[in-house]
C-alpha cells in the first residue's frame, strides 16, 4: 500500500463509513458573501481535490464577537499530499508539503489560517482534513469528540464538489447528530429532559472535552444562536431514537429506555477524557501548521474580552516554557467576562 492510500474504515453497529461517492460534474454551491472569497481561492488552487467545504462557529452563528471572528471552514480533501502540493505557495501557511501532509495525518485535523481573506480583518482559520477521515470522525468510531462535537451542530456545507458528495455529507453530518443520543442522557441529571435541554447539555459535555478559554455560560449564548436549529433536527433525532427504542416518550419530553450500566457510563468518560487529551496535544501541533498563532490568539483573547496582552520576547521564542502562567490568568479572567456577558443575556430574557 502506498503512503497516500487510504485503508478501509471499520464497521460499527449503527454506522458503516465508506468514502464519499464521487461524480464527474461539480456545480459550485453559492457560498455566503464572507467566505465565497475563500471558497474560489481553495476551488482554484485545489481544482477536483477539493471535496466540500464546511462553514461553522461563531461568524456563522452570529454570536460574539461577531463580524470580528475569523470564518471556520473545515475544508475537505480528497488528499493530504496533494492538497498541499496543489496549493504551494498560494496560502500563507504553506510549508513542504510532505511533512504537512505526515502533519495532518497525525490527530487530524490541520488548521491553516489565511490573513484577511476576502476583506475579513480576522482572517479564516481552515481545518483540513481528508473526505476519508472526516467519515471516521463523525461515526461511531471516532478516535476522540473534536469533529462531532463542532458538527453535530448548526453548519452550512457551502461548498460541493457534486450533489453526490454533497448528499453523502449531509448523511455524514445526519450520523453524528444521532450518534449523540448515545451518550447525552447519561450526563442529563432529571429523569426526563426535552430537545433543548439536551442540545444544552450535549454542548457543556461538548466544550468540557476541550481546554477552552470561555466560560461554561457562554454556552447559553450558542444554544440560544441555534435554538430553532436544534428543535428541528433534534427533535427529529430524539423521536427516531423513540421508534428504535432507546428513548420514551412524555409528550415533548423524553427519557432513557433502560437505565445505561456503569461500563457504558466508563465508556464515554474515558472516551470524553481521551478527547480532552488529544485536543490539548492537537496545540502542539498548530503551531507548526498555523501561521502567526501566538499573535492570532492573542488578537482572538482581545477581541473577545477586552484584555489588553503583552508578550515579552522570552514568551513569544519560548511559548512553551514562559507563557504559562501569563495564559492561566487569561483564561480565568476570560472565564469571568464571559459569564457576566452570559448573564446579561438571561438578564435580558434572550435565552
């Protein structure tokens, strides 16, 4: 087998993951006006090897910091070597291609990030990944929660390379909001819950898996963005769960139709505690793949919070080892902006 071969993926129970189908024509979707810019660049410089891209996070959903958030785009490949070959010295973050390539195949996905794409002052973070592994990652054989817990959410595929991978996204996208009624009840303390408490539940387990600078109530502020999103699809989810029998139903409320064992409950905590693990060793290696990091995140922490940050030039040669302790008083004070904005929007009755 070569080095850009792709295996077969396993078969789980309730998933089977096959590659995308592919088509011989591609009808370029009508991407939003603020990353329709990005789109035709990675169309141009990827040609047939660009499979889909996804728009998701919070320029898509509207919430803070807004306009002022870079775009997120998972940006699906046919090909980790040949999408960096293909876009040389096109995109800032382009390095040899064959160690971006070795890169991205180790805890998938890379980010590669483009500077005022577009007229977007704060730029596009791209999260690269295979049409192959994006398969893997959102079924029930997902080495760790980072792709499902970012797209079992809202998100807009606003780009296709065919109907056909579009179609076969979309079903990609349909298994991973499924999949969550395996294990969302077993964090839901009441008895009986309905569709927003667990989509809110879903997202707190979801942002708990992560070391995230943001408050626990800032995921007031992304359910609400996102409530008639997730009363539709998973209010659908949960009452197909009811007619395969893992849920009943009490009017629009819901519970478990057996009570979970203490395996299960093992299962997702060291599946959760894995991912946590994984996301924090993914760091590392963005700052290899990411462009100007240290100075995006410091851009990102003020725009969100209002903190004003200097790096002296131990910190900014040696991150590592000197920004520690400069990053742990950040993160708490971010923690407490968020949760007073958090809680002017319940104030105010918007959630």
């Amino acid at each position: 087998m070569s080095m850009n071969d792709q295996p077969r993926a396993p078969e789980s129970a309730r998933s089977i993951v096959r590659p995308f189908p592919r088509a011989s024509t591609a009808p370029a979707n009508q991407a939003p006006p603020e990353v329709r810019d990005i789109v035709e660049l990675l169309s141009e410089a990827c040609g047939r090897d660009l499979v889909a891209v996804i728009f998701f996070g919070s320029r898509l959903l509207g919430t803070s910091p807004g306009d002022q958030s870079a775009a997120d785009l998972f940006v699906v490949v046919e090909n980790y070597l040949r999408f960096y070959e293909a876009i040389g010295s096109r995109l800032p973050a382009a390095r040899h291609s064959g160690i971006m390539a070795s890169l991205n195949r180790v805890l998938t996905p890379n980010i590669i990030y483009l500077n005022e794409p577009g007229g977007m002052r704060a730029g596009a973070k791209c999260f690269v990944v295979t049409e192959y592994d994006l398969g893997h990652e959102l079924s029930a054989d997902a080495k760790d929660h980072f792709f499902r817990g970012r797209l079992a959410q809202r998100v807009d595929v606003v780009f296709a390379r065919s109907d056909k991978d579009r179609l076969a996204l979309e079903r990609r996208l349909e298994t991973a909001r499924r999949l969550t009624v395996d294990w969302v009840p077993l964090y839901i303390d009441d008895p009986s819950f309905g569709v927003l408490d667990f989509c809110r539940r879903m997202m707190e387990v979801s942002y708990a898996a992560e070391i995230r600078p943001e408050a626990r109530s800032r995921v007031h502020e992304v359910v609400h963005a996102q409530a008639s999103f997730f009363r539709l699809a998973y209010g659908r989810v949960l009452q197909d769960a009811v007619r395969e029998g893992l849920l009943l139903a009490e009017g629009e409320r819901y519970r478990v139709a057996k009570k979970p064992s203490w395996r299960e409950r093992r299962k997702w905590y060291d599946f959760f505690r894995r991912s946590k693990a994984r996301a924090t060793m993914r760091w590392f290696k963005y700052m290899l793949t990411f462009d100007d990091w240290l100075d995006y995140i410091v851009r990102k922490i003020e725009r969100r919070s209002g903190i004003r940050i200097e790096l002296s030039k131990s910190e900014r040669r040696f991150p590592i080892i000197f920004l520690w302790p400069k990053a742990v008083r950040v993160i708490r004070a971010m923690r407490t902006v968020e949760a007073n904005r958090a809680s002017t929007i319940v104030e105010r009755g918007d959630a």
